[in-house]
C-alpha cells in the first residue's frame, strides 16, 4: 500500500524550525507526498487538546498517513507508534500518550498496530528530544513509499493502546454538568454535548459557569444573536458551541478549556425543548 497524503499536526508551532524540518525529512525520503499541515497551533504539550483538534478533523483528511506530534514524554519510555485503521485505507502515527486514541475509535479502531523500533527507518539520533524529526516523520515517509507496517517494529495489540482522556457529561440534582472542550480562536465556547443532550432542559436554559449565569437560547446562526446576547449553536462538530454575536463568548464568561459549567432549567419552564431550523442567518 502506498499513500500520497500526509496530514501533520503538532504543537510545534511556526516560531522556530521544528515544522520546516520536519517537512523536509519527509520530502527528501518522499519527494512526491503532499503534506496538509492541520495545525501547528496546539498549545505547548497539551495532549487534550491536540487529540480533540485530530478527532475533529479526521473524517475530513485525506486517506494516507496522519502524523501527530505533541510529545511531552519525548526521551521517555512511552511507545512510538504507526496504527493501522480501516485494514489500510490511513496509518496514524505519534506517540503512546492518548493523543491518536480517540481518533482510532472514531473511524472503527485499530487493525495492526507497531512500536516504531527498526532504526533502519529513522534518522541517526544526536539526541532524545526530536522524536518527529528522528523517528515519527521518516516512518510517515517510508510508509508512503509503501513500506509494510510490520517492517517497522513489532506488533503489539491495539488494545494496549493508551487511551483518550474525554470527559463525560453528568448530571448532579437539577443539573447537568457539562465541561468546556474548546475555545477556538474566536472565543466560541464548545462544550462537550450535543443537541440532543439539551431536549431535557429546554430552550432558552440556564448556563451557569464560575458563580456567573447566563439564560441562553439555541440560535441558528451567530447574526442572529442580539448585541452582547450569550448563545448557543450546533458547531460545525455538531457540538454545543456558547458564542456572542461578534465577539469572545470565553472572555465574556471567563471560561478556558477544562472549566465546568452547569445547565439548569429556566424558573417555571418545562423541560422541552423548542424545535430550531438550522440553515443561513
């Protein structure tokens, strides 16, 4: 199997060399992949959120070979890993830290999987600190050109994979507690539930985050919230995003990405919701 497509994402982000060099290893063992840069824009060693940015993408990538790199156990014991999903049809490969874990469960899990050992298919080491440079990128590489993922390392079981670290709702007396996914860089709010997850609680209903609460209404579109108006959307991951009209919902609420909230009924309201149309504003 070869591949024409690598997608890499990491925390590298475009400061210094790292992401440049990492491109050119893999041109100069692939000279005809593509690479899709995803993102460089992952918060310093935040595998949280590196995980959330691949699993959002994922059904959106090109077949091929996604690379991942957010590495704060770089030098250590953790694996390194290529897994295989969909009998070929991608390999993901990074580190054994729950960064690919969520996204190998979304598209059906993991059919092979290897720790990357076989140094005739890395780059000489002057150090233990550079593993996407070393060891991720030159398997990514080697992989397109359709080296088989046995010839990487050995096998080991997929479910000894490290797994993702996601929260889950919960519900505490009248409310339902919920947990901020995302802030992206328009300071929409995404939570971790969906539509569905609300019909119990109405609309509008309550937010209630950091001793602050706000009474919110699902919306459409973000035009169609009024000035300085807190309101919810269906995002484009089908979640819960808290948004203002123009403006940083985050800041206005004081939220950052791990904060807990709580959705409560709106007083004298019954818990159902009010059907909304989603389309154009």
């Amino acid at each position: 199997m070869r591949y024409s497509t690598i997608s890499f994402l990491s925390d590298f982000g475009h400061q210094d060399e790292f992401v440049g060099v990492v491109h050119s290893v893999i041109r100069s063992i692939a000279p005809e992949v593509g690479i899709v840069d995803v993102t460089h824009g992952i918060a310093p060693h935040d595998v949280r959120a590196g995980a959330l940015a691949l699993a959002r993408s994922a059904q959106y990538l090109c077949p091929g070979v996604v690379l991942a790199v957010v590495d704060p156990g770089v030098g250590t014991e953790r694996k390194a890993l290529a897994v295989e999903v969909g009998d070929g049809a991608s390999i993901l490969v990074g580190p054994d830290n729950g960064l690919l874990a969520s996204t190998v469960a979304m598209v059906g899990g993991a059919t092979r999987a290897v720790e990357l050992h076989n140094a005739d298919f890395q780059l000489p080491r002057v150090g233990s600190t550079f593993d996407g440079r070393d060891v991720f990128a030159p398997a990514a590489a080697h992989l397109c050109l359709g080296v088989d993922l046995a010839e990487l390392g050995p096998t080991i079981e997929p479910s000894a994979l490290m797994p993702g670290l996601l929260p889950i709702i919960d519900t505490e007396d009248d409310a339902l507690v919920v947990e901020v996914l995302w802030i992206d860089r328009y300071g929409n709010v995404q939570l971790n539930i969906g539509p569905d997850d609300l019909s119990e609680w109405g609309n509008p209903f309550s937010v209630e985050a950091k001793g602050h609460t706000e009474t919110v209404a699902i919306r459409p579109a973000y035009r169609s919230l009024s000035v300085n108006e807190v309101g919810a959307i269906v995002d484009s991951s089908g979640l819960i995003s808290l948004c203002l009209n123009g403006t940083s919902a985050a800041d206005h609420l004081g939220l950052s990405a791990s904060d807990e909230l709580r959705i409560r009924k709106v007083d004298g309201q019954i818990g159902t919701s009010t059907p909304v149309t989603l389309g154009r504003s």
